[in-house]
C-alpha cells in the first residue's frame, strides 16, 4: 500500500548479465604484456576479465541482464514504464540502444508489449547510470507514473516500476596500460516503492568539472586515458561529491554526528566506483584518511606510522610527493586496513572477476555486498559514483527487510560457468576481426550481422 | 513560496542560440539540386537553414544558449543543480557533453562555480531533450534538489533550478532528400517552481517501439534516413503516445469532456515535433482526423470533402491508397485548415527560417509561440514530441500568469541578423574541410581545435 508519492523508493532488484568468455590476467596475457602476473593481481585487482563474444555489444548485454529481471521478477511489460540505460558504449549516434533492447525483449513478450514503455540513453562516462537511477526514483517520487490508474483496490494504488540498466564494454588499445583493466557486462537494477535492497536517501552530493583524464573521441572504438591523472580527478571528484553529501545530509537531518564522530561511522558499507579493485582501495584510503584526520581517532594512526606531514605547509612538489608517501603508509595502516576490509573490500568482489564494467560497476559492487550477504536490514550504506569527464556523484540508502527474501548465488554460479580464451582469441575479438562467434548463441539475445547502411540487426537465437 | 514539493513545475524561460550563418534553399542551393524553389518552400517549409561554422559546434550551440538563459535571468551559477543536454550530435563516446559545457561556461563565471551542478547527456533521436525536461522536472517535484538549505526567511525556502539544453546539428549526405531539412541551434529551458511559461501537466503518454526508420551508425557524420518510412512512424508513434496521453489524463481527471468534444477542444495550442515545418501540418492533419471522426462535427468535413472511405474495410494497398488519398483531401479542408492555422502553423515559424535542430525543435516550437504572444496565460497546450528510432511523447501544460513578463523579440531579432552564404562555402563547412571560420568568432565560445589525441579545445573568444 502506497500512503504517498513520496514514501520510499529505491533498489529492488538486481541482475547482471556478462559475456560467457574471459581471459586470465595473470596467465599467457600477463607473459605477453611482459608483467609480473602478481604485479597485475595486487595491483589492479583484476583476476579474469569478461570479454564479448562477436555477437555479443552494449545492446545484447543490456537486453540480457534486464530481462533476467524481468523474470525472476514476474514483471509484466506493462508495469515497466521506464528502462534507462546509462552507458558509454553506445551502438549508435541517435539511435537511443533501449530501443534496439527494447525491440529484443519483444522477441520474447511480443510486438507492442513495451510501447507504453519509455527509453532514453544516458551518456556521462562511468557515472550515466547513476544519473538514470536518480531519474527514474525521482520519477517514482514524483507520482508521475501513472499508479493511480489500475485502482487494486480501495485505499491501494498499483504504481508502475522503471528499469535502470548500466551497460558497457571496456576497450583501450592493445598493450596500453589500460589493458589490464577492460571488462564488459550489464547490470539492471528494478525501481520500485518500498524496495527490498536499497531505499535511497533524499540526497546526493555532486561535483562536476571539465576535465581530459578519459575520453573517447567520435567513431574511435577505445578510450585515450591519461591513467594516473584520471585516478586523482576520480579522488578529487569523490572528494567534492562527499563534502556536497555531507554538507547536505547533516542540514536535512538525516545523519546526525556525534562528538569525535564522523559520517561515515553511519555507512555500514562503501561502495565506491571500481574501474579496478585497486582504485577502490585508494579511494577508500582518500576518503578515510580526510575524514578521520581531525578526530581523536586519528592519534591511533599517528601512533602507528608518525605523524602527518603538513603537506599544504611544505608545498609544491616536495609537500604533493611527501603527502603520497604518507598516503601509501596510510594505506597499510591497521586503522585503514581495518575499515577498507570490513567496509569497502566486499563489494569488490565480482569486479576482481569480471573486469572493469564503466558504469554498472557500483551496482556490480551492490551485487557482490548481496551476494555474501552482507547487506544488513535497516543499515545505511554510502556509494559513491564517478565518471570521467569528470563528475561525482556521492548518495546514500537504507537496506530493506525485504532483502532477506532474494535469491544470493545466482551471479557467482554464472561466472563460474564461463569459458577461459586464449590470448589470440581475445586479441581478434578486441580488434573485431573476428567475424565467428568462439561459442555460437544459443538461448540468448545476438547480434546477428550489421547491414550496409550500419543498421543493426539483432534477435532472440533460439 | 513553495508550500509543497509536488506545487507546479515547469518551463519558467527560453533561451536559444543559432549559428550565425544560414544558406536559403530556394536560391542557388535549389538550382544546384534541380529542385523547384517554390516545391521547397511549401513541400518542406524551410526557407533557411542554419549552418555551423567551423568554430560551431552542438557543444558550443549548448553553452550560448545556456550563457544567455542564465544572463537574462540573472542566474547564478550555485541556484543550478542539473544542466542536462539532450543531443543526438554528441561531440565524444564517453565525456558527457555537458561537461564541455561547463567548462566554457566556467570561462566566464569562474573556475569551479558549476562544481555542484551535475550534467548528463540524454540520446534518443529527437526526443532526448524531452526526457531531459521530464527528469529535470520529477527532480523538482520529489524534493531532491537540497531546496531546504538556504532558508530565505521563514515559511520560504529557496530550491534549486534545472536547465534543459537540447542542441543539435542536423546532417545529411549532400544531394539525398534529407539535405532540405538539416539546420542547427541549440535552446535551453530554465525549470523551476510556479514556472512563468509552462506548468507541466502531471501526465506523458509515451510510445515506443524498435525501428530503423532514422540513425546514424557510430562514427557516421551523416544520418541514414528513409524519409518516407519515417514519416509514417512518427505518425503511428504520435497517435500511440497520444492515446496513451488520453487514457491517461482523462482517468486522473485532469481534462473532462463533455458530449461531442475531443481532447483537443482543450489545448490551445499543439506543438508537434518539427523536422521541417511541413512535418507538423501532416502530424496535425493526421491528429485531428483521427480525434474528430467519431464527432458530430465530422459532418463538416464530410460535406466538403465527402465521405471518407472504410479503408480498413477495402484494406491492403488499395485501401491504403484510398486513405491516403483522403488525408490529402482532409488536409486541404477548410474545417482542417482552420484548426491547423490557429493551434499548430504559429509553433513552425522559427523552424521555417532555421531548419531542423532535432530535439530542440518542439522548443522552438514554444518560443515560436511565445515570440508571437500566443501564449495566453490559463490556456493549456499540448506538445508531441518524437525521437526516431522510436518514440514519441504527448504532454501538457498550463501558460503561465507570469508570461507577461518575458521579453518576447529577442530570437527573431536574432535570426535577422545572420549572414548569407554561398552553395561552395556551404559545402565545405558540411564535410568538415573548411578549417577556416568564415566569420571568426568573437565575443563567443568556439571550438580552437582539435588536439592530436582527438580532444576538443573550446574556449571563450573575446
């Protein structure tokens, strides 16, 4: 029962769909790259990486990964009134690729069954999703979705639900060192009103600014990525985005600090955006060391690995390179290691496994925090999303009761169940030579050819 | 005073930026191509298109338009939570649009005053910039936008504003049927609380479906279009969302209609979606036969132009060919033509002197309106939208008291003070090889150029 257009809305479900081959990052590839194996483990955290089959792009997964929600879910297509895909791996210029998922999920539900359904891209590097799951709760909120039609009932109103699906395929040129990062895979969250897995918080902290650390030029099939540059626009973006969070959460109300305390004491889990796991570990140790710096807990640290340097007062290279020593120190204190295994390690999880999937890989996160069960009824975690470009978004949810009632092992089976390829494979599949499918579509939704004129033509293969 | 988060949101102003160049086609460009000058003016409507210059492009278009909205409402940069840009001439695969934006935007109000303004780019053909609004307007009404925090006295409190920038070049290969209808601009829509414009009705109806009627392959400068396929999806998807629209508003209450009226009867004004001005006549000409054919006043139109014939009794290709047929005769009919003439030819004057600016042109629409002092504040009007691919949106809203405040000669004033140029000038700046602008920009943002990496090196020129 809905009391108003306002009572909590958020994260329901989730599902994901990923490429059935992979490639070890520590094998043949790292022998071929000449990298230590152990090198790109610990220091990316990226262990197999998903890689599309030939008939597989950012549509066939997006269709995939929603429509395993849509079933496990019984949804009806009428009841979806919205299915937002944010992506950067779009298959067209003007053509919004909802419609070509769309289209694909017709094969199975029948033509017209999504026409009252709305769809639209939403392109801002590895945080569009998170503009889309903004969109469509905010929609929710605002009572806009036709619920008050199908009256179910005296005092009960039938909303409809949207469908916010992430989608990518992470691609850099051959033997670059973004490389060891790629992935590929779609994550589809259900929207609904009171929601069993996450009900999001009525704020979000933002920071936006123009920024060159990654980008993909018009037609270019991989990103140009300025690496080491683009991890501190993503720390000082997250930055900006908590302080908004924060100055915003403790004005509404919504969090109240006590003395010594700090916000994220009340975030019983972190997720932050995992381009790869290692990058969520530094963001961890950003975020941590700035929040916990000016409280009484920060002695213990001090007492650990001395004192910090004042860097602002030392200045220019000197102060940057005596701050970033003390960081890496900080990073292996036991405080740090403490909270970033407790709070933020989990949800890197699929990531280690899947690769870097650009905007699904928060939600990848949420999906590894369900899958060892540690999201705990009533807790409030905190994700912080960022997309190059650059822009941050930092928001907040409290875990449902109906969590306890979803189905855990479906995601870490399917990953076990993909095949291994080889480094030639991978590499014809990366340049698209590869013409054939390694393993033909069977049961699933494949780009079958593209025509002449760049249209492309996709189906349910049976 | 904002007494609730649901009060009314909407359009509060409109701001617009052309490229300063234009080409007629009725003169040279005509004769180049063989066509009667006459057949073009009244087959497609435009009499000028508008043509980027080699400094312009949709992300320049975007932050002119978004400059002005801000000047002329003496905006400040911190009031701005959300600039989001629908566009299907995205400049990058990855970096949002919006980011650019901000960027030359911060050129002129300082670094770092847009870093809490989040941005997203929406692709959807020519609808992005609906779903922009739509998002951009639940965002206002669920409460979201940290309006709380900046208490302005007691009993007020101060929310945030949205803008929508829709930007857009239209491009087709030279010769092909599509080069009549390209053009290019950009508009940006200030949303805010008890708007002075537009107050959005609390209804869409939408309608998608999977096509091929209209995109542009990755990488593809040019669009493939097959015109007249198109044209017969945007009328089955308008009359989908406007069914859908119907059911809608009517089950809320929020339009009732008494014994031999149609829904029409209560918009003042329709504004159809604007490819070429032509479009909207066939769109409106469509709409209301289908509306009125059920009335008593189908009788009017009977007795002057016959009866109309049982197409779906006759079917197949003669009975499409008897339709259509009657849809030339309806669309020629006083009864017809009258309608035509007051609720839907005012929102073409702007496109006829610009051309095709894709998701903004329903927006010009509105500024055509408005330029013209035909929005009457109380009077509902109805706006469709369509975005091929496809999918099309019906929505209304309610003129604002406070219209009579707006400026309303700026755009037009604008438009006259474009330069003419020449067929060869023309085609040069269409494929790209003109590196030279042929009127250097000043006093506006420009693309510099375009680094060797393929980033883009916009600035503010004075």
């Amino acid at each position: 029962m809905i009391d108003s257009p306002n009572s909590a809305v958020g994260i329901d479900d989730i599902a994901a769909a990923f490429p059935k081959l992979f490639i070890s990052t520590t094998g043949e590839f790292a022998r071929a790259r000449g990298i230590e194996p152990a090198k790109l483990a610990r220091g990316i955290g990226v262990e197999k990486m998903a890689v599309p089959d030939a008939h597989e792009d950012a549509a066939t997964l997006a269709a995939a990964s929603t429509l395993e929600l849509m079933e496990k879910n019984d949804l009806r297509p009428a009841e979806v009134g919205k299915i937002y895909i944010g992506t950067e791996s779009g298959v067209d210029e003007a053509k919004a690729i909802g419609t070509y998922v769309i289209g694909m999920l017709e094969r199975v539900y029948g033509p017209g069954t999504f026409s009252e359904c709305s769809t639209v891209e939403f392109k801002a590097a590895c945080i569009g999703a998170t503009h889309a799951l903004e969109s469509v709760a905010c929609w929710l909120k605002a009572g806009d979705d036709g619920g008050g039609e199908d009256a179910d009932g005296p005092g009960r109103r039938r909303g409809r639900v949207g469908i916010v699906v992430a989608t990518d395929v992470a691609r850099y040129e051959l033997g670059s060192p973004g490389e060891y990062t790629q992935g590929a895979g779609s994550v589809a969250l259900l929207i609904k009103r009171n929601p069993r897995i996450l009900a999001l918080d009525p704020v979000m902290g933002v920071y936006t600014r123009d920024e060159n650390d990654f980008f993909r030029p018009v037609g270019m099939r991989c990103a140009v990525v300025n690496g080491k540059y683009s991890n501190q626009c993503y720390l000082a973006a997250m930055d900006g985005a908590f302080s908004s969070f924060q100055r915003r959460a403790l004005s509404r109300g919504m969090i109240r600090i006590g003395e010594g305390g700090c916000l994220s004491d009340h975030l019983r889990q972190i997720i932050f955006h995992i381009p790869y796991p290692r990058m969520a570990e530094y963001a961890a140790a950003s975020f941590f060391r700035r929040e916990w710096r000016p409280l009484p807990r920060w002695q213990e640290v001090e007492e650990e690995i001395g004192a910090e340097p004042a860097a602002e007062e030392v200045g220019g290279e000197e102060g940057a390179k005596e701050s970033a020593d003390y960081q890496r120190r900080f990073s292996k204190s036991a405080k740090f290691l403490e909270a970033y295994e407790r709070k933020v390690k989990p949800s890197t999880l699929i990531s280690s496994a899947v690769g870097n999937i650009y905007t699904g890989s928060i939600y990848l996160g949420l999906a590894s925090l369900l899958a060892q069960d540690l999201l705990t009824p009533g807790a409030r975690i905190g994700l912080g999303s960022y997309g190059s470009g650059c822009s941050a978004a930092f928001f907040s949810g409290v875990v449902g009761e109906g969590v306890r009632s979803l189905a855990r092992d479906r995601i870490l089976k399917r990953l076990e169940d993909r095949v291994e390829i080889g480094l030639k494979d991978y590499q014809l599949l990366h340049d698209g030579t590869r013409q054939e499918s390694v393993i033909p579509p069977a049961g699933e939704f494949a780009l079958l050819r593209i025509g002449g004129d760049g249209y492309r033509h996709y189906d349910l293969v049976g």
